[in-house]
C-alpha cells in the first residue's frame, strides 16, 4: 500500500503543471460550493435576526381563542401554564377616545381628577400587559404608543408625568375620578379676549367660524377672517393647553373611578400639544379597565383591544401542540380549529420556517428556498463536471503508465488506487483551501453589506451549511477520481494506451476519400483544429459552459450596473440627505445653537441643512398680494395673490445658501444677506410644477438661474402683519413662489419649529451619525425623524458590497472556464504528439503548430463568448420589459465587445502552456530529420 501512495505523490510532483491545473480546478470547485453554501448561511442568519428584530421571537398569535373563550382569565392562566407553551405574553387594552367638532367653539374632554388637583385629555388608554415581553418585535412595541422602556418594568403600574405634577411620587396609592366634560369657550375670560383682540388687529375682525356673528360678516371680511374657530386659534396660536383654554356652560358625564398604587413616571413621549392622550402601563397582577367609564358613558368611543402571543416549546410536535392547546382551551378541534372566520391564529411564518417547525410556513418560504436549491444543484454540477473533466485528462496523459503497470504485474485494484490515493491528496488539500478563501470573501462581502447601514446582516458560517459544502464537494472529486479509476484499471489494455486516448465505443467505417494535405492552407488549418474540437466534444462542452456562465455573469452584471448607475446617479446628486429630523428650538432665535454642538462635526457629516418653512397669507389690503403678482412673480399668477392668496416662507442656513449656488447667483455673500435684513423672492428654475424627464427621473430645468437686484426693494406683508423686504428676487433650485429669508431670522416670524437634513461622509461613519442623532433626538424636542439612509448614501455601499458578492461568483466561474480550457488544450496537445511530430516532419512549419494551438484556444473562448453574451443580454432586456428606454440599450454593444475582447486575451494567455509542450514535439521532429 506504501508503494502505491508513494507512486502517486511522484506523479504529483513530477506532473507539475498538470498538478497544478488540477488543484486549482478543485480549489475553485470547493470554492463555488462553499460560498453558496456560506452565503446561504448567512442569509439564513440575517434574515433570522431581522424575524427577532421587527417581528420577535413570538410563533403563534391566538388572541381570538382567548377573546372567544368562556372566562378570559381562566383561559389565559391554561395557557400560561401548559406544557406546550415555552413562553406568553398577555395585553388587555382599554381606550377611549373623545374629539370636538373642528367648526364649533363647543370643546370635548376627559377631566382626571385626585379631588385637588386636575389634567385633561382627549384619549385615555389602560394597557394591561403580562408575560415576557422579549416576545415581541419593534413594530408590535410600535403599535402599543408607548415608551419602548416601558416594557422592561415588572409588577409596576406607570402613569404619565401628569400625575408626578400633582404632587404625587412611586409607591403612592391615588385615586382617579375620570368623566367627560363638554363646553363653550368663555368669552368672558381675559385670555379669549385678547385672543379676540389680535384677530381683529391681524385680520380686520374679530369673528371667525362658530362664532354667531360671523354669519352677519360681509364676503369681503369674511375673505379677510381667520380660517378657523377661536378654539383653534387658542390652540395654535397662543399655545394653550386642553386644561388652561377657559370654558362655561359645562356638562359632564357620569364619573368612574381607578385606585391603584403608583409604579413609577413615563413621558408620553413628544406630541404637538402633549395633552391629548393618557396612557397608562399595567404590568402588575391588578387588573385596571375602562369599562365602568364607557358603562357610565355609551355614547362615547369605546375600544378593547386583547393580544395573546405564545411561544411553544420545542420538544413537541408543532401541529400537535396547537391541536393540545386548543382542546385544552374548552374548544372543539374538528369543527372550530379551521374556522378561520371566528378561530383565527396569526403564525410568525419567517420564524417557524427558518426554525423549522411548522411544515406549513416552511410552504410558504418555498419561493425563497427553492431558487437557493436550484443555484447549489448548478453549483454541484458545475464542480462535478470541472473535476471530473480534470481527472479525464490527467488518467489519459499517463495511461502508458498505467499500461505498463499493469504488465508489470500490477492488479486492476492497485492501478485504481493511484487514482484514487491523488483524488485523496486532493482532498486533505484543494478542498480545505477552497472552503477557507470562500468563508473569507465571505465575510469581507458580508461585512460591507453591514457597513453599508443594514445592521441586521450578519455573517455566520454554520458547521451544517459547511459540512454540506463539503459533502458536496468530496463527493463530486471521489465521483469523478472513481470513473476515471474504473477506466484506468478494467477498459484500458496495454495496446489501447498506445493510443493516449479512451477507446470509442463504437468503430467507425472508413471513408473511401482521398486525402489531400495542403499545409499553406488556411482552411486547412481551420479544419483540422476543428477535427481537434470535435475529437474532444465533452471536454469542449464543459469547457465552453463554465466560460459561457462566467461571460454570462460578467455582461449581465455591468449592464444592470450601467442602467443602476445612469438613474440611481442623478438622483443621489439631486436628493442627497439621508436623515431628516424636526425639532421645535428652546431658542427659537438661536435655531442653530442645539444642531451645532451635534451635526457641525465635518468628519461624521458632508451635508448639514437646517431650515423651516411655512405659508404666508399675502395681505390685499395694502396691495402686497399684487406686487407678488406683478413686479416679482416670473408668470403673474393671478389666483394665487388676494387675500386667500398664498406664498411660502423659507429659511434656510449659511451652508444651504452656499451650496444650492445662491452666494454666485446673487454676488452676496451669507452674512451680508443676513445683515441686510432682506428677503430674496424666489422663481424655480423648474417651473410653477415640477416635471419629472422620464429618461433621467430627474426635474427638468425650464428656466435658467438668474438674479435681479431690486435696490431698495418692495414691502409686503402678511394677515399676520409680518413685513417683509425684497431686496431681490432671482430663479433658482429653491423651492418656487418663496421668500428666502436666513434662519437667524425665522424667529421674528413667528416660526420656532426646524427641519434638519443630514448627509454621511461614508457608510464607515454611520453608527458615528446614528449615535449623534440619538444623542440629538434625547436631548432635544425633536418630533419626527426619518431615515432614508438605504436610498442616498446607504444605497451606494450597498451596490458595491452586492458587486463583490456577484463578482465573487463571476471570477470563481470564470477561472474554472479558463482553467477547464488550458486543460483541455494542453491535453490535446499531448496526446496529439506523434500526430503533430508526423506533421511537424512532412513539412509543417513552427509557426503553423502554434497557430493551431492558438486558433483551438480562440475557438474556445469565442464561443463561450457569443453564448455568454447572447444570455446575458437576453436576461438583460428581460428586466427592460416593462421600462423599454433607448438609453438602457447604448452600452449593449460596448460591453458585449468588451467580454469578447477580455475572452480572446484569455484565450491567448491560456495557450502559452500548450505552446510550450510544443517544444517536445519540436525536439523529436528534428532528431527525425536530422
């Protein structure tokens, strides 16, 4: 056994080239397979953490068995103690909900009341929970409308800060008297009059809708009236809270009373007013509930809302399980299960089918499952094929070897075994090689993928999804070492290895044809390196199908990237913000004083805007609606200037100001703008409608930038009495029909609320900016944020990590093309050596064996060419289908010449081996002349 070993580590190192080209075919085989495989599992894992992330670890959701059993209570402490349910939570939630008609001075409310002191709201909120709230995801915790932290207390009931205002604090027992109260707003209190009194100084009256004598106003002053009512008014415009707005003429509901001990204090998080809602958290055993209130009190809004969530325990049947659970519950299995109409239960599907427990979800998964199959079957096949090609040719470059051993003595069994001791070789050595590089592109593409801001990718490497890899792969080299094995030792006979070729399996008859041997022919060469081809058809077809997939890949890859990069480019020029916050300024005159100590750091953040914008009411009484109209507007828009006539108020910041280009078009810089206490007037340069060009997505440019100095400029003024002096008016990428005012000065218009744009250096900065934003959003009255970071810089880093994940693929397919046809060619020549030593001595030059060396290469590497990109263009216009452009279809000819061009200098590349055997055959030829 040692002999034979020892024989085929000498094949191995005296065979170097062929050594090599056989390892590096099952290198990249192993490689193909694994990163399939890693892949897979990484995606698996990723998409595992996003089932926890946003819909939680939860399988089943059966609030209907719950709502529709006997006794609630009962019902949920089976299920809480059964011996198929591994972890619950439980949420009973009461609300009531009270509003006031928006055209009346009529104002409808809560009043929450210990005896001394009161608060009001117009929707109350109960949330009995119990149970492991882990359970649930981020859009679950989303729909309670309640602090996230809230969750994390145990056996507490929270309250909101309301009550900590009252005097109260943890651990104190209260009672609440909760009724509802309706009335009128008292026109006698001082706060209405002189809410009263700035109507009529703003807007010529002091009458508005709901009020009695607005009815008695003519069409002239009513044109000139606030739209809206002086509730309204008091609401948004003097601020006042659901408690602090004056009423007589009240009416109340029927009381109901809450007792319980205080747990501790939640914010009711940030709201435009921050009194419209009561909220409070039950986790305690004590049982809270709204129903004595909505008993009292029909007529008003009344919700209860129960949520049941279960996880079942893994050792049992999950069929079984539920059917146990529902029986248990007092229901009837044959009859009530399926009844989705009255029985229904939610599945977290992602979760069971990745956990594989319901057969169903994982049903349901097939369309994710099955093209993953499908790709690691071609992968499969793919490495089968490569390797078995590989085994083929390197068997038949030493079946004199074996020939010879074999009338030396040697068994058919011990000529096997030096095949398959090299398939072993092989295998302790390719294999492992082509796992470790795959695992570690791997993880490089993967972390990208994360870097680029999607935090629920993950890299894993599960020993399952390797072991199959492997599997795969040792079983694919020991198929392909087995064949050729078997035909090395039972089909090849001394005189057949003469040959240096497998015997046909069928003789072919003799064509009575004369030969005619015209060596100076070209079409004779054309010919006989396609008689070459067709000896060697398996080797040529496996060949030509892994560069085909490689072209197929490359074409169809940059031309999808070349369509990306023709759209998504625009765009991210044009809409380039990937964080947008609003917050109200404590210091509505120092707006830039809270963003600047978080977003003014260059390193974290390329762009940082902040600004506000608001409608005006243009005031006709003093002509300002028909100055807009005629001397500042581009095409007098009659419609929109009068009393109803309305223009936007933009502020905007030095760093905005610059670099929409405003500091050129004007010749004035920032801080002369702002220190000359004007306004700019604003025509977009897109037009009064913006309109989208179809083949750049982008808005087309009707006009172009231009900038009119008014000296001293035109006065206008709002209903509200603000004035304004234009001092120019220009066409810019500013919005249209806007006065651009700096944001210093937003304040002394009454304008304290501020919109903040944010724009990452790179996707390395993003957890950087997420921890300046959070930072931000705590400390700050920020009521809004969205976060589009996936759509501008996000996007990029995520291209080009899905770039590298593709041209992984490509590359390793591709090599393995390349590879499978220097094989193929470097083998025809050595088996075709007495053939060329023959043509070599009847007169056949140098030059012509290489060409026909090198014509068998191109004819290779043409051919995968053509089919590659007659497939990846054909998959291509597949996705212009429904979006059929012009532009899509300039960079076909180009890339389809460029893979072409690439495949031919491979081709020339991968010859050079075979050329070089050449000199084998050239040494022979001329000690036969000589």
């Amino acid at each position: 056994m040692k002999h034979l070993i020892a024989l085929s580590m000498k094949y191995i190192r005296r065979q170097k080239m062929r050594t090599f080209l056989t390892f590096m075919c099952i290198t990249l085989s192993a490689f193909i397979l694994t990163t399939i495989c890693t892949y897979g599992s990484s995606l698996y894992t990723s998409l595992y953490n996003q089932s926890l992330q946003e819909d939680g670890t939860w399988e089943v959701d059966i609030s209907s068995w719950v709502e529709k059993s006997k006794d609630r209570s009962k019902a949920e402490d089976i299920i809480a103690h059964h011996a198929v349910v591994d972890d619950h939570f439980f949420s009973d939630t009461d609300n009531m909900m009270i509003s006031s008609d928006e055209d009346s001075t009529a104002y409808s409310c809560f009043e929450i009341s210990d005896g001394k002191n009161r608060t009001t709201a117009q929707s109350i909120s109960i949330n009995n929970v119990s149970g492991n709230d882990a359970l649930l995801g981020k859009f679950d915790k989303m729909d309670f409308s309640i602090p996230e932290n809230a969750f994390s207390s145990e056996n507490k009931i929270l309250v909101p800060a309301a009550i900590k205002d009252m005097g109260y604090s943890e651990g104190d027992t209260i009672t609440l008297t909760i009724r509802p109260y309706t009335g009128i707003v008292d026109e006698n209190a001082d706060i209405v009059k002189q809410a009263r009194a700035q109507l009529k100084e703003k807007y010529g009256t002091e009458y508005c809708k709901g009020d009695k004598r607005y009815e008695g106003l003519t069409k002239e002053e009513r044109k000139k009236a606030y739209n809206g009512t002086i509730l309204k008014y008091l609401r948004s415009k003097m601020r006042l809270t659901s408690d602090a707005i004056p009423l007589t003429d009240m009416q109340y509901g029927k009381p109901a009373e809450l007792t319980f001990k205080i747990g501790g204090f939640v914010s009711q998080g940030i709201r435009f007013f921050g009194d419209n809602d009561f909220i409070i958290i039950n986790n305690s055993d004590e049982k809270l509930s709204l129903k004595e209130l909505h008993e009292n009190n029909p007529e008003i809004e009344y919700e209860s809302a129960p949520l049941t969530r279960i996880r079942l325990t893994d050792n049992c049947d999950y069929d079984e399980a539920l059917e146990m659970l529902f029986k248990d519950l007092g229901f009837n299995y044959d009859t009530q299960f399926l009844d989705s109409f009255e029985f229904p239960h939610y599945e977290n599907n992602l979760l069971l089918a990745l956990e594989v427990k319901s057969p169903y979800a994982m049903y349901q998964m097939m369309a994710f499952i099955v093209p993953i199959l499908i790709v690691l079957l071609i992968g499969w096949f793919i490495a089968r094929f490569v390797i078995d090609n590989t085994f083929e040719m390197a068997v038949q470059e030493r079946s004199t070897h074996f020939a010879a051993m074999r009338i030396m003595g040697a068994s058919k069994t011990q000529v096997a075994f030096v095949v398959l001791y090299e398939a072993l070789f092989y295998c302790l050595t390719a294999i492992p090689l082509g796992m470790i590089l795959a695992v570690i592109v791997c993880r490089m593409c993967f972390s990208s993928l994360r870097k680029s801001g999607i935090e629920i990718c993950e890299f894993s490497a599960k020993p399952l999804f390797l072991a199959i890899a492997a599997f795969l792969a040792i079983i694919a080299l020991f198929i392909s070492a087995y064949t050729s094995a078997m035909w090395a030792s039972r089909k090849l006979s001394p005189a057949e290895a003469l040959n240096f070729g497998k015997p046909k399996s069928r003789k072919r008859k003799l064509r009575k044809r004369k030969s005619k041997l015209n060596l100076s022919s070209r079409k004779w060469l054309r010919r006989y390196t396609k008689k070459n081809i067709k000896a060697s058809k398996s080797r040529f077809v496996i060949a030509t199908i892994t560069m085909a997939l490689g072209v197929l890949m490359f074409t169809f890859t940059v031309l999808v990237g070349t369509r990306f990069h023709s759209d998504i480019g625009p765009l991210n020029d044009e809409f380039n913000s990937d964080f947008y916050l609003q917050y109200i300024a404590a210091e509505p005159e120092k707006p830039l004083e809270e963003p600047d100590r978080y977003f003014k750091d260059s390193s974290i953040f390329s762009e940082y805007y902040v600004n506000s914008v608001t409608f005006l009411s243009l005031n006709d009484a003093d002509g300002s609606g028909r100055i807009v109209a005629e001397k500042l507007m581009r095409i007098s828009r009659t419609n929109d200037s009068g009393p109803s006539g309305l223009i936007q108020l933009y502020a905007i910041d030095e760093n905005e100001y610059n670099d929409k280009g405003v500091d050129k078009l004007t010749g004035m810089s920032y801080e002369e703008f702002r220190s000359s206490k004007g306004a700019l007037y604003n025509n977009s340069v897109y037009g009064k409608e913006t309109i989208i060009d179809e083949d750049t997505h982008l808005p087309k440019k009707l006009f172009d930038e231009s900038y009119t100095d008014l000296g001293k400029g035109y006065t206008i003024t709002d209903y509200n009495r603000y004035e304004f002096r234009v001092i120019g008016k220009m066409s810019s990428k500013l919005m249209d029909h806007a006065l651009i005012i700096p944001v210093e000065s937003a304040s002394q218009y009454g304008l304290d609320h501020f919109d903040i744009e944010l724009k990452v250096k790179d996707s390395k900065h993003y957890d950087a900016a997420m921890e300046k934003i959070n930072g931000f959003r705590e400390n700050a009255d920020c009521f809004s944020f969205a976060d589009i970071y996936m759509s501008v810089t996000g996007l990029q880093s995520f291209v080009g990590a899905i770039l590298k994940i593709v041209f992984s693929f490509l590359i390793s397919i591709w090599l393995v093309g390349i590879l499978s046809m220097v094989n193929s060619v470097n083998t025809s020549v050595l088996n075709r050596s007495r053939e060329l030593m023959m043509l070599r001595s009847v007169g056949m030059s140098r030059k012509q064996l290489r060409k026909s060396v090198m014509l068998e290469t191109i004819m290779f590497s043409s051919t995968a060419a053509i089919i590659g990109n007659i497939l990846g263009i054909g998959f291509y216009m597949l996705t212009l289908w429904d979006d059929m452009k012009l532009k899509y279809l300039f960079s076909v000819p180009a890339v389809a010449a460029l893979s072409i061009c690439i495949n031919i200098l491979i081709s020339i590349l991968a010859a050079l081996p075979a050329i070089k055997n050449l000199n084998n055959v050239e040494s022979i030829a001329q000690a036969a002349n000589d």
